[in-house]
C-alpha cells in the first residue's frame, strides 16, 4: 500500500543546499507541511498517494530564501530620499518622516507591500526590525510568510515608544501575544551601538540570555560610526559590545563593514553571525563588507536586503549575485564566495543566525516545506551547465514561478495567491501604496 502525502514536486533539479550541488530527476514530497521524503521521480510515484502531483519541468526547486536584514514597512519609503550619505539620510529625511507618519496603520500596510514583494521573488523568511512589530507580524501572518520579528530599541522617543524602558516593555508584551504563532520567531533589536546606552545594553543582554533570543543589531556600518565611537568611547563599537558582553552564537552584526582583522576574529572567536547587505552599503556608500575575511575566518554570514528605502529593492537573488562578484573583485580571486557558498548563505546559513536551521535552510526530511522553483527555461539561460551557477549569475527573482510557505501555496505560475483576509490582491496593495505616497509628500 502507498503511503498518503498531500503534494508530490516533480522538478528538473532539486536543489538541496545540504548537501551542495542539485539532484536531477528527484521528486520533494510533502505532507501537513513539512518536508517528508526526497528520492528518486520514479521512486516517489511508486511510493506515495498524493492528493497532489506538480510537474515542475525545466526548474530548479531550492531552499526558500531568508533575508536576514530588513525593514518592511520602510517599503512605504522606498525612493523617499535616495542618493544621500547615511546619516544625512537618517536625521535630515528618514528619521522626520517616520517621526510623522509612522503608526501601526504605516507598519502593516508597509509590512504587507513588502512581504508580498518578497514572496514573489522567492523570499520564505525574513529577519525584521522596526517600529510597531505587533503590526509587523500580523501583516507577515496575514500574508503567510515566515518572519523573525524584532523587539526594537531605542533611547529617544518615536511614534511608537517613549524610551529605551518603553520600548523593551512593549516588545516583551508583542512576543507573549504571538510566541505561539508557528510563523513567528523573535530577536531582540537594539538599533546601533550609537543609539543605545551602556546600561540600557546590559538589560537586553540579560533578557536575550534569559529568553534564548537572538540579538540582532547594525554594527560597523559607516567609518564615521567607528570613529565617533572612539572618541565618546575610547573603544570601537565591537570591543565596546564585547566589553559588556552582548558576543556570542545568539549575536547577529548587520552590515559589519569596517572591520578589521582582530575584530574578524572576535566574531569568529564568539560564533557570531553577519547579515551582509552588500546593495545598502554601496548605495549609501557606506563600503564593501570584508566577506573574503569573513570566509577565511570562518564567521557565519546571510545576506540581508535591508530596508526597502535603502536598496531599493528587497531582491535576495541579486544580493547574492552581487555579494559574489564584489568578493571576488575585491580578492581578485575569482574562485571567491562561489554559487553553492552564496546559495548556501541565502537559505542555510541565515536560518543557522536565526536558530532556525533545524526547521528551514534546506530541503530535507523532516522541515518545513518553505520552498521556491525557479524557471530555468528562458533563452537568458541556455544552456544549462550548472543549475546552482545558473541561480546565482544567471537567474533573477522574475524567474521564480512557485513558492511555498509551510506547505501552503503562496505563488502559483508567478502569481501571488492567499494573501489574507478580504482577498487582499496587488490593486489594494499598491492603493494603499499610494495613499501613504500622498501623505508622505502633502
């Protein structure tokens, strides 16, 4: 007798990311969500009843993708100040405007723009800090994507809280509301080593510690950050964190691009992980984070968008597309961050930041069903040598066709489907886009 499953994937190639390389001729199948076996195409339909089978020909089935740096609801401002240093950014357009405009109604309609900008370029999870994380999350529950949720601090005041006191309380309140939710996980979210005190850091540190939780934080981002922090200091930001404490497996340093080789080892040292958004840097440019040195050392790195207004595009396909061929410039190595390491950082390695791996990050018995298939058919991409080369230099997220969340369909033949409540569908999204466009600019 054949055993039940509920959808049987046929691709060209499995891509499983553990172990590298892809698998032709393979079947993943799947039942309440999660991964249940991958063999052989012929081997499945002799083994499995599935309500479902999907032929997938000419592509390849990878990893949902796990963007482990973003800002959502920042899609809102996407484009509202570009072409600007960080800082001139920050406090001259950025920071005022949230000031603002932003509000719950703000998050959710920016989280939901951008989790479906995400979805249909093949993005699963994401890594998420910003105001008003409760309405982040119900708008990533709304749309049906996985998201790591971030309690947020800061020392001065927002739309969204008073103080850094205010901020903690409210995010402890948000992660007991949807601790349950079986999409949602949690980090906490300290902004920069330049928005938060000392004592304010030796709060969170004993809170992540007592929680289990991730710390999830902007480091080393401009040269201005480090020297600032030497003058107010006497040490640069990392030695300043580490002196208190805040390194180790659970510590994620976004962006991390003026480092030098002690503090490469430091990271190294502590098992600490980096979100290389390698688009923002350059864009605001801010540098090119030392990936090579990262690699050498043996620092575990994802690949971040970051927000939506910095990038401007949250496309983890070009990031890691980019992020190797700056590796390789800068090394003058072309054998630097090959396809299957920036594959494997894009699923693998951000869900191993997150504490996630044991559920995401590959195709394998036993987690959850969070997966893409990307067309490789297009003339763009004949012929077809290496599936895995072809993902990173070849593909884009327009080549993504289907895309599954926990098992539920969330892309079918490149259309977005079950975005939630009311029928949410793209003309209400980019309605909604516009009324805040209108607000942002009267």
């Amino acid at each position: 007798m054949k055993a039940p499953a509920d959808l049987i994937l046929l691709p060209q190639w499995v891509v499983p990311v553990e172990p590298d390389g892809a698998l032709a001729d393979h079947a993943v199948v799947i039942q309440d969500g999660r991964i249940l076996d991958v063999l052989p195409a012929a081997a499945a339909e002799a083994r499995y009843d599935a309500a479902q089978t999907l032929a997938l020909p000419g592509q390849a089935l990878i990893p949902g993708l796990v963007n482990l740096h973003g800002h959502a609801a920042m899609s809102l401002l996407r484009g509202f100040a570009d072409d600007r240093p960080l800082m001139t950014w920050l406090h001259e357009h950025i920071w005022p405007a949230e000031k603002k405009h932003v509000s719950e109604a703000f998050v959710r309609d920016g989280t939901l723009l951008a989790a479906a900008e995400m979805l249909a370029g093949g993005i699963t999870t994401c890594n998420d800090m910003y105001f008003f994380p409760q309405a982040a999350g119900e708008a990533f529950l709304q749309a049906g994507m996985r998201a790591t949720l971030g309690i947020i601090v800061l020392e001065f005041p927002s739309a969204y809280a008073s103080d850094a006191d205010d901020y903690l309380a409210k995010g402890l309140a948000m992660r007991d509301e949807l601790k349950d939710e079986p999409l949602l996980s949690f980090t906490f979210a300290p902004h920069a080593p330049y928005t938060i005190s000392d004592a304010t850091f030796g709060r969170i540190n004993t809170l992540a510690e007592q929680l289990s939780l991730p710390i999830h934080i902007h480091i080393h981002e401009t040269a201005d950050e480090v020297r600032d922090s030497l003058k107010q200091y006497g040490v640069r930001p990392l030695e300043r964190l580490a002196g208190l404490g805040l390194l180790g497996p659970n510590f994620i340093g976004v962006h991390a691009i003026h480092m030098n080789d002690a503090e490469i080892d430091l990271l190294a040292q502590n098992g600490c992980h980096v979100a290389h958004c390698p688009t923002a840097g350059l864009k605001l440019g801010s540098g090119i984070a030392p990936v090579n040195r990262f690699m050498a050392a043996g620092v575990n790195f994802g690949f971040g968008t970051d927000g939506p207004a910095s990038n401007n595009r949250l496309d983890l396909f070009g990031e890691m597309r980019l992020a190797s061929l700056l590796a390789k410039g800068a090394s003058g190595d072309a054998a630097s961050l090959p396809a299957a390491a920036a594959l494997k950082a894009a699923t693998l390695d951000a869900a191993r930041a997150l504490n996630l791996d044991n559920r995401i990050g590959s195709i394998v018995p036993g987690k959850r069903a969070d997966l893409v298939a990307v067309d490789l058919r297009a003339l763009s991409s004949q012929p077809v040598f290496d599936p895995v080369s072809h993902l990173v230099y070849v593909a884009g997220r327009e080549s993504v066709t289907h895309v599954w969340v926990d098992g539920k369909l969330k892309l079918n033949d490149r259309r977005l489907v079950d975005l939630g409540q009311n029928d949410l569908n793209i003309d209400d999204l980019n309605a909604r886009a516009s009324y805040w466009r209108t607000k942002l600019t009267a």
